[in-house]
C-alpha cells in the first residue's frame, strides 16, 4: 500500500485549506484559456447567442424587450418568437440582461471615442463580461470548495480542470450563452448550503438572500434549469429550517423570478408563458407544441446521447464524472452526507430526465451534452470523493485515474470548444471526423496570437501549452519519482479512455458535408494550408497538373468536393 507521504512533497499542498497562490494560479490559467481564443463563426448566425444579443443590444440601446429594430439592422435571426405584431427573444432573460453593462459600456465608449461600433466586437464584450468573468468568480470559490472535500491537491486540482477546461463548462464560458452561468449559479447555491449545514459558514441574511437568487437564477438563466431550482429549494428548506433565513433565502429567489415574470408578461401577454409556442421557425414550433413545450416523455436513446455516447455524451467526453456512480454510493452510505448526497442526486436525475423527455435533448449544433451542463459540477463533487477515498489506499493509483481522466477531457471536450463549439448532429467522432482536419490543415479560430503574427495551428500552440501546464500543475504536489510514475500511467489512462472516442463508425453519413460546410465558411478564413497553396498558384503564371492535384486532394479531404474537381480541372 503507498502512504500519502511518500509521494507528496510538504509544500501545504494537501490539507482542508487552498494555498491562495494556487488557487491564483488556476483561476488565472483557466481565465488565459477563456481569453486567450475568440471561437465565433460569423457565417453560422448561431441562433444560441445571437438571439441573445439581439435583446441585450435593444435593451441597452432602446430600453426595452422586442428585436425589431435588432433584425432591421442585423438580419433574421433563428430563436426568435413572434406575438403582438413584435418579434422577441424565446430564451431566459437571464444572460442577455447579464450582458447589458458590457454591452452599454461598449456602445458609448466607442461612440465617445470615435471608434465605429462593430457587431462582433460588441459579441465579444459581451462574451467577457456577461459569461467569461461571472465563470471566473465561480471557479475562485469552486476550486476553494474542492480544496476542502479532499487531503490530495492533485485531485484537487484535475478535478477542477477537468471541469473548467475539459467539460462543456469551457466552450460555453466562452460564450454568449447560459449553460455554464446556469451551473455556477445552481452550484454556487449548492456550495454555500453544503458549507452552512456543516458549519464552514455562518448562516446570515445576506448568505441566504444570494442563495436564494443562485437558486432561482438556475432558472433565470435557463428554462430547463427549474429541474434543479426546486430540489435546490427543497435542500435550502432543510438546511436553513429556520423561518427568518428562510425568508431572506424566499426573497433572494423572488427577484429573478419577478424579473422572468414581467420579461414574460411584456413579450408573451402572461407573466407565467414562455415563448415556445410562438417561436417564428415553423418546425421548431411545431416542435415546441408536442407534449409540454416539446416535453413528450423520456427515452433510452435520449439518455444514452446524453451520457454515453461517444461522440457527444457526458462520461465519454468529460471521464472523470463517470467516477461520480461509486461515489454517490459512498457518500449515501455516510449519514452525514446523505442528505447532501440526495440532494446532489435529485438535482441530476431530475435534469437528466427533463432534457431526455425533450424532442430536441441533443440540441442541435454543440459540444457535449449541452442540456446537461448544469450536472457537471455536482457530479465532479462525487467523483472527488471516490477518488480522495481511492487514495487513503492506493493514492498513485487513484493519482494516475484522475490525472488520465483529465487529459482525457481536455483533449475531448477543450478541443471542440477551443476551436469550433458549434458541431452539427451529423458528427459522429468531432476529434476524427472534424478536428483532426482542422488542425493538420491549419485552421484556427481568432485568437491573441493572430495579434502577434501567428496564424494557423501555431496560434494556437500558447493553448495548447496552457493545457499541459494544467496538467503539469496537478502533478507538482508529487516528489519527483511519483511524479514520474503518475504521468506515465496517466498517458495510458488517457489513452485507454480516446479509444472510444477517437475510432471511427464504419458508416458516417453526412460527415463530408459537414465537414465541407466547416472548412468552406471557416472564419477567419485564408490562412489554412489550401487557401495558401490556392494563392501561391493563382500568383504563378500557370500551375503544374501536380500542384493543381496537391490542390485538390487538400480540398478533398476536407469534404470540399467541388473546390477539388474545379482545382483539377485548373479553374483556380
């Protein structure tokens, strides 16, 4: 058996508390990852957060709900509703309110510096402070949190990773969107009523009034996320008991509710209706009107999408949350934990079987199971304590599995929301079938390093650093010859854990397509190995057959069929 202590160095790495450098340390690289990469595909009009800006732009600019003026301006955009001769945004009001200060700050900034407004710089804005650094204030606490649930600061830290970089939490940090602000809104309200039930905070009328407004916010954010506001209101009820923290945790939870209701009442005509049945697109609301706003009842393939799936599920794509099943059995087991325990349990069941009963539970164009990233920190706490209780024991081990399990993550999921979150359904293996192409054909999206000259896969390589860092950074708790050891097995953990998600189905129908559409539009566009080669030949006098075929097998491999038959035939 290995002892904890002769594998970890005695630097306060381990322990209840977090060194305030590391957790520095983390924050800071996850902010790096989250700034450092602009993955925004102008073509695509991504109905997801487009819709979304579209109101906080009206809001910011006019003072109310309705988009007209928006599409006048902008064009159609998917999502939206129409009901009272307006058109209107169909999501929770939550995060295009958020991102109104960005939005107004940007708006007159320019305006009094001279500077032209543009769109995608306002998006941008408006990712940072309305998604980016709410994310950035949850992970501070979350990492904190972890800190305290187990005595190894390598499982600390690749659980925290894992979640921040390697899960659907990273690609929709970076944007426009509510499923990551809906997790940290519902986690955060879950951290702080774990701590107040076992006495790691006071209970007070400002704890429980920001409670209460964490826990109507899962909502606020998000529709499907009253799944878990009403188990998450539940557990306030047993933990706070008492009636005068209880009202102040009531009143923090009526305000965004308040807020929902009268964005309702204005856009739909009733304070408790939602937008659905009046969605502009025909077919999504034809959708929309089947069972209860398209809630038509659960299925087994809906839930193998959603978890298991290679391509898109949760556990295959984030591993380290598959840990989460034997430890939810050994935190039921312990009685003082059992009532966290359950709580933790309801909020994902009750998730995983509102989004499996939807007609549209795979959400389109995505990374991962998007629905279900508000479960992805309340299974990562489970996960940590299968882990810590794996390490009492066997901590290289358990070391290994988490440090595997990470990497695995970061390459399955920080890929895809690194350099294109937005995948069509028709992409069965993203890292195969789609990224392998990008990255080998240098296309990359926007990021810093295109600041600095560096355009292609090289821009790119200050990323990919960041995320070997992390790794790196879980490790240095160990001395030197665990370390060694732990990183060894590590890579065969990970590679063990790609296999499923790197092999190709025999059939993959629509691939091509997809991946045609990916390359054709991708944005910014003439700095991949074809558009070079494309503009190196057509600045030649005439270009030999060979060169024309190079030409041509680059388009055919990226799904681009009849930019390959045109280069063939010399039609430069």
């Amino acid at each position: 058996m290995t002892t904890l202590t002769a594998v970890t160095t005695a630097r306060g790495d381990t322990g209840a508390a977090a060194p305030t450098r590391q957790r520095w340390l983390a924050v800071g690289l996850c902010a790096f990852a989250y700034l450092y990469v602009f993955p925004y595909q102008a073509t695509l009009n991504n109905p997801n957060e487009n819709v979304r800006l579209y109101m906080t732009a009206a809001l910011a600019e006019y003072g109310h709900y309705q988009i007209d003026e928006l599409r006048a301006r902008w064009g159609w955009v998917n999502d939206g509703a129409v009901h009272g001769g307006h058109f209107w945004s169909v999501k929770a009001p939550g995060t295009s309110l958020l991102g109104v200060p960005g939005y107004f700050a940007y708006l007159h900034g320019s305006h009094a510096l001279g500077h032209a407004f543009d769109r995608t710089e306002a998006l941008w804005v408006c990712r940072v402070t309305g998604s980016v650094l709410p994310t950035l204030v949850f992970a501070w606490f979350f990492f904190g949190w972890l800190a305290r649930r187990t005595r190894h600061a390598l499982l600390r830290d690749a659980t925290f990773y894992a979640v921040m970089l390697g899960s659907p939490i990273y690609a929709y940090a970076m944007m426009f969107t509510s499923h990551t602000l809906s997790a940290a809104v519902a986690f955060g309200a879950f951290m702080w009523l774990y701590d107040v039930r076992h006495a790691q905070l006071p209970v007070n009328a400002r704890g429980a009034l920001l409670c209460g407004l964490l826990t109507a916010g899962a909502t606020f954010f998000e529709y499907p996320g009253l799944a878990c506001s009403l188990p998450l209101a539940i557990y306030a009820a047993f933990v706070l008991r008492k009636w005068k923290p209880l009202g102040w945790f009531a009143l923090g939870g009526v305000l965004p509710a308040l807020v929902m209701m009268h964005f309702q009442w204005r856009a739909f005509g009733n304070p408790l209706t939602p937008g659905h049945l009046f969605v502009e697109n025909a077919s999504f609301r034809a959708a929309h009107e089947q069972g209860l706003y398209g809630a038509v009842g659960p299925s087994a393939a809906a839930v193998y999408g959603l978890l298991l799936d290679p391509g898109a599920g949760l556990f295959p794509l984030t591993p380290l949350l598959a840990l989460c099943v034997p430890g939810s059995w050994l935190l039921l087991r312990d009685r003082n934990h059992r009532a966290d325990a359950l709580a933790m349990l309801a909020i994902v069941l009750f998730t995983v079987l509102a989004i499996a009963s939807m007609n549209n539970w795979r959400g389109g164009w995505t990374v991962g199971a998007r629905y279900l990233a508000l479960c992805i920190p309340f299974l990562a706490w489970p996960a940590l304590v299968v882990l810590d209780a794996w390490a009492q024991r066997r901590v290289i081990e358990s070391s290994a599995v988490a440090l595997g399990c990470t990497l695995a993550g970061l390459l399955a999921s920080g890929i895809p929301s690194a350099y294109y979150p937005h995948l069509p359904p028709e992409v069965t293996r993203p890292l195969p079938q789609i990224f392998a192409v990008l990255i080998a054909h240098d296309f990359a999206p926007m990021n810093l390093g295109q600041w600095l000259g560096l355009f292609g896969t090289a821009s790119m390589l200050p990323l990919m650093a960041a995320g070997l860092l992390a790794l790196w950074l879980c490790a240095s708790s160990l001395v030197a010859r665990a370390r060694a050891l732990v990183l060894a097995a590590s890579l065969v953990v990970a590679a063990l854990l790609m296999v499923p998600v790197c092999t190709r189905p025999a059939q993959e129908p629509g691939v091509q397509e997809a991946l045609g559409f990916i390359t054709r539009r991708f944005w910014p566009a003439g700095h991949d190995r074809a558009a070079r080669l494309r503009a190196q030949l057509k600045a030649q006098p005439s270009a030999s057959p060979a060169e024309r075929a190079a030409l041509a097998e680059l388009y055919r491999s990226e799904g681009r069929h009849p930019e390959a038959l045109a280069a063939q035939r010399g039609q430069l």
